[in-house]
C-alpha cells in the first residue's frame, strides 16, 4: 500500500474535495488490487493500473454517491500541504476545471507525456495538448507575478 | 512552474491514519466469514419476513363457510388451517351469545360444538359446510370425528345463501321444505327456526310417505306373522305420519 497510497491520495485530491470520500476511493481502490488476479507487465503497468482505476473510482464516486460534503479549497489544501508556498500553488491547480486538474497533475508531477495521458484518460492525443496548454495559461493567470514559466 | 507544481504535490501524502483505516476496511472485507454472514442474515431475515407475511395472510384468508344453526344461526369463516378467522351473527341477540362463548382463533370443530351447545340446549344444532371440494371433504371429516351433524353446501348455493341472508343451514333446510312445499318462500324460512323448519319437513314427509306407502305397509303387515307385524300395524294403525314409515321398513325387510 505505501507504494501507491501517495499516488491514490494525490489523485483523490485532484478529483474529491472531502475526506470521507478519499477514504471510500481508498478503500475501493486497494480492495480492486487485492481482487486482481491478473499479473502486471511490470511496475510501469502496475502504477498505470492504479491511476485509471482510481479515476474511475472517483467519477464513479462523483456520478452515484449523493454525498457531496466537500470541504473549503483552502482548508482543503491547508490539510494537505503544510508550507505556504506549496499550498498556493495547489490552490491554483484545484482551482482549475475538473478537466484540466487531471491532466495538469500527471504531466507536471507524473511525468506522462501528452500521448501517455490521452490513453489514461480516454482522450486524444491533440486534446490533452490543448487541455495543458489552456491549463498552463490559467495557472500563469492564477499565480500572477510569482510564475514566471 | 513545472517545479514549482512538482514540488506542491510532492508535499500530499497518505498520513498514516488513512492507510491504517483502509487496512482495517480490507481485512473485514476481504475476511470470508464477516462478508457472507451479513448476506445470510439479510436473506434469513427477508426470508423470515416473507414467510410470515405469507403465513399471516394465509391465516387470515377464510377458505371456508360453516354455518351451525339451531334455534338461532352463527355463520364462521373458517382459514386453511381450521381455524375460526370470523363470525357472523344474524342477530343481536345471538350476538350477545356468541360474545359469551369463545370462538376466534380456535379450531372450527370446537367451535361449532361449542356454539351448537349454546345455541340448544335441547336438540343440538346441525353444521352446514361450504368450502372447495377438496377442503369440504376434510372438514366433513374432521366435523363427523368431532360428533358434530354436518351438512355440505356447494359455494354457488353457499353465494345464494347469502343473497337471501339467510345461514347455509337454514338456507339447506328452505331448499329441502319448499321441494316438498313450494308455497313456502325465503322469508318464511328466515322467521322460523331450524326446529320448526324440520318439523315442517317432517310433516310433508310424513304425509306423502304415508300416502305413497300405504298400501305396502299392510300388505307386508298382513303377510307377517311375527312382532314385526305389530310394528307395522302401528305405523300403519297411526295413520299419516311416522307409523307409514315404520311399516314400510319392516315389510322391506322381511320379502
């Protein structure tokens, strides 16, 4: 679980804003990997796995569940990040359309490339471009002065 | 700012509190005994449910009609069972009697005996039966084991019954009377009891059988020698009524 708890937590902030909710995805997320039977290719895949069955835990979540007991962003964040300087920079990101958080969050701390997240979210290649771009000039807007690229 | 975002989430980390709960989740979870016996105590408790509905209702669907009639007239709805689920009183009076006298949720033959000791005291009351085929043979059964006078009724005669408010044994005892005298109507049935029904009955008998039979009787009586004879001589001697009938008997028996 220490492998992957970062990464479904990290997830879980990017889409929920409640930690009942968290806790749910974690529950279902990690109850789905002990149920899996089939061996991964390697961790690559393993970790591949994780993010898409997270993401679609919380849509899941987000489509069925009525509860909705989200918390402040700021507090939200505050509980997240201790340092201030961390915690503007999340506001920023979960400021963001729920359609650019996702792909904000795997290309800038992940690593994927604009390909690798058309095929973790189901998108095209040109729209995931298109999503980072419009992100990267909202964050710029968002963070003013202190961004400078 | 891709370090800047690199570095904001890097600060988000499962504290240790949420890990250990998810672990806990997993365990019950994922443990075999704690999943399944919540789904067989759900399916144990809707069965439950689900039967004692069914049950209940069973027991409160009459699936008979048993009418005990004397000098007044009860009429019980009786469950699948046996069991007495209603009563019908055709009058205040007979309410009050009924009142007194413990019938609901007891076993139908109990009942009618009960009702039928006080309803006469005297004579004791007949027991009309109307129910499916099937369960009319039962109760027949069960009615004659207890020592009671039963009758059985078909649903559409039982259905007529009720159409002219009068009891199934009442409503049996008017069919029986106006086939021998059909100038007597319903409500004359319905003024009078059962005894004096049957003894209108008994008088119409009486005077055809000694009419139709006569000539029998004393050519059998004239024909014997033995007491018998005497026996027939009475009835015959009597005149219309049950004498005819003994006569007709005894020269039977002895050709």
């Amino acid at each position: 679980m220490d492998t992957y708890a970062d990464l479904v937590q990290r997830l879980c902030l990017v889409r929920l804003k409640s930690r009942e909710d968290t806790e749910d995805i974690f529950q279902t997320v990690f109850l789905k990997y002990l149920q899996h039977t089939k061996p991964f290719e390697n961790a690559e895949h393993e970790k591949a796995w994780f993010i898409q069955v997270t993401l679609n835990a919380c849509r899941d979540l987000l489509r069925f569940w009525a509860r909705h007991a989200t918390v402040p962003l700021e507090e939200l964040t505050a509980q997240a990040a201790p340092e201030p300087r961390d915690r503007s920079v999340l506001e920023a990101v979960l400021s963001l359309p729920q359609k650019y958080r996702d792909a904000v969050y795997l290309h800038y701390y992940e690593g994927y490339s604009a390909p690798e997240i058309g095929d973790l979210l189901g998108r095209n290649t040109n729209t995931v471009y298109t999503l980072l771009t419009r992100a990267r000039a909202l964050l710029r807007e968002k963070l003013g002065g202190e961004e400078d690229g | 700012m891709d370090e800047r975002i690199r570095q904001a989430f890097d600060a988000v980390r499962a504290d240790e509190d949420l890990k250990q709960k998810t672990l806990d989740a997993l365990e019950r979870r994922t443990c075999p005994a704690p999943r399944r016996r919540p789904m067989a105590a759900a399916f144990a408790a809707l069965a439950l449910v689900v039967l004692t509905a069914a049950g209940g209702l069973a027991y409160a669907t009459p699936a008979a009609a048993v009418s005990v009639d004397a000098d007044a007239s009860v009429e019980l709805a009786v469950n699948a069972f046996g069991r007495v689920v209603g009563v019908r009183c055709y009058d205040e009076a007979t309410q009050a009697l009924v009142d007194a006298t413990p019938v609901l949720h007891h076993d139908w033959t109990q009942a009618a005996a009960a009702l039928s000791d006080a309803l006469s005291e005297t004579d004791g009351a007949t027991v009309t039966v109307s129910a499916d085929s099937g369960h009319c043979e039962r109760l027949l059964s069960d009615g004659g084991a207890a020592g009671l006078t039963c009758y059985a009724l078909d649903p559409e005669t039982a259905q007529a019954a009720r159409d002219a408010g009068l009891s199934l044994g009442k409503y049996r005892a008017y069919l029986a009377l106006s086939a021998l005298d059909p100038t007597v109507t319903q409500a004359d049935a319905g003024e009078m009891t059962m005894g004096e029904i049957q003894q209108s009955i008994d008088a119409c008998e009486g005077h055809g059988y000694g009419q139709g039979q006569q000539g029998s009787g004393q050519g059998s009586g004239q024909s014997q020698t033995t007491g018998e004879t005497t026996s027939a001589g009475q009835g015959y001697g009597a005149g219309q009524g049950a004498g005819g009938h003994h006569g007709q008997g005894h020269g039977y028996g002895h050709e």
